[in-house]
C-alpha cells in the first residue's frame, strides 16, 4: 500500500483524518480482495515535515502503533521510507516506547530508493512518480476514490459496528477487597 500526503499545507494536516482515510482503502481491499499474504506499507514522506510530526498527538500515534502490532487483521510484513530525510528519525523517537522491536525490524529506510527499495518491492506495484511501472498515483488516486463511492454503503455499515462502551462491565469494585492489589509487581522490596 503507496502512502503519501497529496498536500502538505500544515493547516489542512489532521493526523485523524489520515489514519481514518488509510483505516477505510485498507478495509474496502481486505472486503474485495479478501485476507491477503501479508501487507507491505511504502511511506513517500516528501512535503512531510518535523511540523506534521508536532501535530500527531502521542496517544493517537500510540492507539496506531498499538492497533497496527496487536488488531490489524493481516500479518504486516514490512514498512518502506522514501524521501524520508532526518525528520524520520523524529518520528521513530516518538513511537519507540511503544513499539515492539519486530516492527522496526521489518522498517526499511531508503536514502536513494530508486537503487533499494525494488530489491523487495516489484516495479509494477508502484506509481510512476517513485520510478514504478504501475499508472500515476493521480490515476490511482481516482481509481481508489470511485472505490469509496462505490462502496459508501460498505463504508457506512463498518462505521456502525463500533463498540459502544458504555455498556462494557465497570470493573469490580470488590476486586481489591478479594485478591488485594491490582496491578503487578516488577520489583518488590522488604525491609
């Protein structure tokens, strides 16, 4: 999946918006295409910004983080950086708390990605703005917005299948009375 921002301006940036709009093509092609071998993510970071970073709230990129390792319903298999330059390192400061070391481990970060990035990714998968043989992401572009239209419905259903948490059970407030403290303990000293 070719990821990019189409504009950068930092006023019409909204980290929710991005995610939620990655969130639905991600789920409208696991509808149509069904479970698949694995998702491969390709971030084209050009026109993104240390300022776009600023803008992410740490608990909404921490839900991502946790949601991308723990809830997505397909094995992710690997994240490629292009035109990523020094503000990558940024953001990888601001997940690494909280993000297991397998997923860096499947992180690549392509300085020249015409030379690296199609050892693992075959040219026809990518727009021909990145040096892909596949059409211009402005085509690909419409192509996934008649997808959204198409499948308003689709779209609408999930959006209905959330959650209400008001009725999850409170936890009990006898539980401390019954088995003690809750919590664990890492470490444990006695006088």
């Amino acid at each position: 999946m070719y990821c990019k921002l189409r504009d950068c301006d930092l006023s019409k940036f909204v980290f929710g918006d991005t995610v939620k709009c990655c969130e639905v093509v991600l789920s409208l092609a696991l509808n149509q295409k069904g479970s698949v071998n694995g998702l491969v993510y390709v971030f084209d970071l050009e026109g993104f910004s240390l300022a776009h970073i600023a803008q992410m709230p740490l608990l909404s990129v921490k839900k991502l983080v946790t949601f991308l390792q723990e809830g997505l319903p397909l094995q992710l298999k690997q994240f490629h950086y292009i035109n990523a330059g020094s503000r990558l390192d940024a953001f990888m400061m601001l997940i690494r708390p909280f993000t297991k070391q397998e997923l860096f481990k499947m992180t690549h970060i392509h300085t020249d990605y015409l030379k690296t990035l199609y050892n693992f990714i075959p040219r026809e998968c990518m727009p021909k703005e990145v040096g892909g043989l596949d059409e211009s992401a402005d085509v690909l572009l419409e192509r996934v917005k008649a997808m959204v239209v198409d499948n308003a419905d689709f779209i609408q259903e999930q959006e209905e299948r959330v959650i209400d948490e008001s009725l999850r059970p409170q936890k009990s407030t006898k539980f401390n009375h019954l088995f003690g403290v809750e919590g664990t303990f890492k470490k444990l000293e006695l006088d």
